[in-house]
C-alpha cells in the first residue's frame, strides 16, 4: 500500500458535484504535481486532503493509518480533526500571513501554542507518576516542567531560525508581512507550514498570485525541498516546473483524475482529447 | 457666586461625568463582545432572541430605558428603587453594549475566511485561531467606528439628568435659577478637552495598529517615530485642543458680560 492513498473521493457543494471519484496514491518522498483547468476541483481536492473540507465519500489512509473514511457518518470531534490536519501542511495561493505578527512570530506561532498542550500533558503525567510512588515533590516537578518547556521552545525558536535561512529571508526576519513583496510573504507561508514538521506538504498555486519575476525565488524554495526528500502535493499552473520537479503528474477534468503517470509520458505524450487540448492551451499561452 | 466657586461645582459634575463613562466603557466593551457571539450563534434561537434584544435597545431612545430602569422595579414591581447612578450604568452599559457588539460583529464577518483556515490547518483551535489570529486584525478595523460611538457616549453621558444624576450639566443647569447662564456653556469645555483628548487617544492607537493589514501591498510603516515627532506631535495636539477652549471660554465671558 502506498503512503498516501485516496479512494474514490466524492464531493459536492449542494447540486454542483465538483468531485466524481478521485483516486490518488503517493510514496514517501514523492512530488506529484496536479494539474488540470479551472474548475476541475483541484482547490477542492487539497481542501479535502487537509480536512478544510469533508468529502462525501471515499477514504485516506497516510502510512497505513486510516484517517478518513466517507462511510461513517458521524462528524468528527474537531480535537482528533485537528491532530490529523498536522499530518499535513497547505500552502495557499494568497498567503494568508498573519498580519499582526513579525516573520519570526509568523512561523513560531503555531508550534508554540501547541508546546502549552504538550506541557500540559508532560505535566500531568509526571503528577501521575508522582501519585504513584511519591518520588516527585511539587517543587521538582514544577522545576521539570519549567526545564522541559524552555527546552522546546529553544528548540522551536532555533527550528524556525534555520527555516528562515532556507527561504532566504534573514534579513527580513523582524519585519511584518505588509513589508514583504509577494515572492517573500509566499516564502515565509512555506516556512510557517514546515515549522509544524507536516508529513505531506500541500501547495495550491503557489506562484498564482505572484508576478512573473517573483515567481522563481518560490520555485526554487520548493525544489530544494524536493530535494531533501519531502512529499508534497503541487497544484500548479507551471508546466515547467511540474516537469522538472515533480515524480508524477495527475490531471484533473471534471472532477476525475483524467490521466495520470511520470512527467515525460504525461506531458510529451498525452493520450487523452482532454489533456491535448489543456497543454496545447497553456502552450499556446506561454507563446504570447 | 464666583468663577472658582462654579468651576469646582462645574468638576464635581464632571467627575460623576468621567465615572459614568469609564464604567460604561468598561463594562459594556467586554458585554458587546458576548452580544456579538451571540447575535452571530449557529443556535438560531438564541440568534433570534439576541438580535431582537439589540434591536429593542436600538431602536428605543436611551433616555426611555434610563427611566425604564430607575421607575420600573420600583412603581411596578414594588421592588424599591436602584440607586440613581447604578440605574444609569446598567441602563448605559446595556444601550452601548448593543451598539458595540454590532460594531464587533461587522469587523469580526470582515476578516477574510483564508485567515482562519491558516490557523486551522496549522493545528489551531477555535479559541486560538480567534483570540491569536483574528481579533487584534478586529480590533484594527473597529477602531474608527468605536472611536465614533464612544465619543458619542461622552456627551450621552448628560441623559443621566433625567433621574437628576448629578452630572456636570444638571450642575450647571442648576445655576440658570440663580440667574446665571454661562456655565451651561462653561461645561462645552469640559466636553470638548475631554473630546479632544479621546481623539490624540485614538488616533495614536491607530497608529500603533498601522502594520495590521491583510495583503502584500507594501504599507511602508514607520514603526517607532522618534523622540522628536512624537514629542511634537503631542504639544501640536495639546496646544490645537487648548486654544479651541481658550477661544470658547473667552466667547462665552463676552456674552455673559
Ligand atoms: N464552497 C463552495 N461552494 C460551492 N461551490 C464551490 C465551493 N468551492 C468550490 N466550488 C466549485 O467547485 C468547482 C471546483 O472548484 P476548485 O476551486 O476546486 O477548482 P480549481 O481546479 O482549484 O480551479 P482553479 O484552477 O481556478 O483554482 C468550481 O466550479 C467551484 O465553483
Ligand atoms: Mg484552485
């Protein structure tokens, strides 16, 4: 079984059904790229696989762990929804920086507010262990908790420092998002959803709202995440670099994954009416 | 009766004007905020039922509801009366509280849903993704219209008379039986310092809140003004402030004379 498998995935939005039984697998380490026109569900299917949206049918499974499956009914308790969300990271087409917050404390912020939770439960646990044989006075385990949290937020903070380094952005490490050019702030939004250590990282168009210019600097953060080995999940409009980047191209039509393969057979070789006339249009289009 | 005479009756009405208003604040911005869940619940009863309180108190003017609140415990339900000014506080806090709470709604339905799914997908709770993420950003958009409506509160504030609160306008008003009329205009001062003083208070705080804007258009922000400007800006706005009042106390000493 594949890491990431998706079966039959149904969804639609009152009448309109955007997606028509999609199936989508993915070893560790892979970079598929999903292409596809617009309206093809693309945006959907990425909401889907990061429980922003619940799909009516079909399942998920990440490393033999069943997450979703479209046959229970009942919704889930928005604790366990939310432990599943960080097996994976999304990146969006338009940022969505926390505005009020330094670079710094963009990427640190999620990390850091789940530290209180794991605090908490270090803590509880230690007083179970205390219960148990008295070996921990109050005051020691007060003292191994406050060791245990300043540990892991150095940790934290030392994490993020170095992510800032790999997107570039040393410099820029105190500014506000609303200082940053658009290539920046997409650069920063990478690195605030690699501070959370996701399994799969999801990208939706990441360079869509940049200008042509800036695109590049965004590109080249994501391959050199391909090659520390990452797996993600790149919707993208750039035919190039879907080429160049990725292990497998999915194309999306209408809700179902059209055709499907390495890059090479997919893009030089398509089979599908569909397809041929998606490329030639996004050729055509780079032609201008 | 004389100018300090007056003017020390004048600051004992202000005060109770200053208390009226502080607590007011104070109690009806955390209420309105309540109010604003509320009126935004996905529960449609309490929806209903909350938004049919806030347009009850809307729509009926304040001083019906401070004589509401003082007479009807007592003349209808034989209760006894509220101490005058707990009556104008609970009539005050409830009437703003419904007005903040739809300014809080209206910042709160504008942040952009992308915000919260950011801090969704990056393992936040609800009351994280509200309290880390989305209200400082409402807090930024809210500023002008609250700034509106408190400015408003601080002249509302003289409605209190109406149960003979002595406020700095009943104090004056009591002077027109001795044949004097300008301290009614006297207490435009008061009012207008005071006013004053709120706006360099918002104002600065706008400031403070200038980076937080959603989008990548680069907002060149100055994020310490130095010493200078800051210094400057103050006596500007004090001296601006004072000579406004010099100017009205020395009108209404013409009048009167
Ligand atoms: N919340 C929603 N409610 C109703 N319809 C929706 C919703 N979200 C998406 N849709 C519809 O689903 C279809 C697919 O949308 P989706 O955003 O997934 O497409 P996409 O492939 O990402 O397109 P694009 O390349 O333009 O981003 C569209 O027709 C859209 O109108
Ligand atoms: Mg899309």
């Amino acid at each position: 079984m594949a890491y990431l498998e998706i079966k039959n995935f149904y969804k639609s939005f009152g009448q309109t059904k955007v997606l028509k039984g999609i199936d989508l697998s993915l070893e560790k380490g892979e970079v598929v790229s999903i292409i596809g026109s617009s309206g093809s569900g693309k945006t959907t299917l990425l909401r889907c696989i990061n429980f922003l949206e619940t799909p009516n049918e079909g399942t998920m499974t990440l490393d033999g762990e069943l997450l979703f499956d479209g046959s229970v009914k009942k919704a889930e308790k928005e604790k366990f929804l939310r432990e599943k969300r960080l097996n994976f990271g999304l990146v969006f087409q338009s940022f969505h920086l926390f505005p009020q917050y330094t670079v710094l404390k963009n990427i640190t912020l999620a990390p850091t507010l789940l530290l209180k939770k794991k605090v908490k439960d270090y803590k509880k646990q230690l007083k179970n262990k205390a219960k148990l044989d008295n070996s921990l006075t109050k005051k020691q385990i007060a003292e191994m908790v406050s060791i245990f949290k300043k540990e892991n937020l150095e940790e934290i903070k030392s994490d993020s420092l170095a992510l800032i380094k790999k997107i570039g952005l040393e410099e820029k490490i105190n500014s506000f998002p609303c200082e940053l050019s658009g290539g920046q702030c997409q650069r920063v939004a990478i690195a605030r959803a690699l501070a959370l250590k996701p399994k799969i990282l999801c990208f939706d168009e990441p360079t869509s709202a940049l200008d042509p210019e800036l695109t590049g600097e965004v590109l080249k953060v994501i391959r050199s995440l391909k090659d520390e080995d990452r797996t993600m999940i790149i919707v993208t409009h750039e035919m190039g670099f879907a080429k160049n980047v990725s292990d497998k191209i999915v194309f999306m039509a209408d809700g179902v994954v059209e055709e499907c393969g390495d890059p090479q057979t997919v893009l030089t070789n398509p089979k599908s009416k569909k397809l041929i006339h998606f490329l030639s249009s996004v050729t055509n289009k780079d032609g201008e | 009766m004389d100018f300090t005479t007056i003017t020390l009756k004048l600051l004992e009405g202000f005060l109770t004007t200053c208390e009226i208003f502080a607590l007011t604040l104070v109690s009806a911005l955390p209420l309105g905020l309540l109010i604003a869940f509320g009126s935004m619940s996905k529960f449609k009863p309490l929806k209903i039922l909350v938004r049919g309180i806030v347009w009850i108190i809307r729509g009926t003017p304040l001083m019906l509801q401070i004589i509401v609140i003082y007479y009807v415990p007592g003349l209808v339900f034989h209760i006894g009366l509220l101490p005058r000014l707990i009556a104008v506080l609970v009539a005050f806090t409830i009437n703003y509280a419904c007005y903040f709470s739809e300014i809080y709604r209206a910042g709160i339905e504008s942040i952009s849903s992308g915000q919260y799914e950011a801090g969704k997908v990056l393992g936040m709770t609800k009351s994280q993704v509200f309290f880390k993420v989305v209200f400082v950003q409402v807090i930024k958009r809210i500023i002008p219209p609250m700034s509106n409506e408190i400015i408003t509160l601080v002249k509302d504030t003289s409605l209190a008379r109406v149960i003979l609160v002595a406020e700095i306008l009943k104090n004056a008003e009591d002077f027109v039986a001795w044949g004097l009329v300008y301290p009614l205009f006297y207490t435009g001062v008061f009012y207008l310092l005071f006013v004053g003083l709120l706006t360099i208070i918002f104002g600065k705080l706008e400031k403070r809140f200038a980076f937080v804007t959603e989008g990548s258009s680069a907002i060149k922000v100055r994020r310490k003004l130095s010493l200078k400007t800051k210094i400057s800006t103050f006596i500007g706005s004090i001296m601006i402030v004072s000579a406004v009042a010099i100017a009205v106390i020395i009108g209404l000493i013409c009048i009167c004379l």
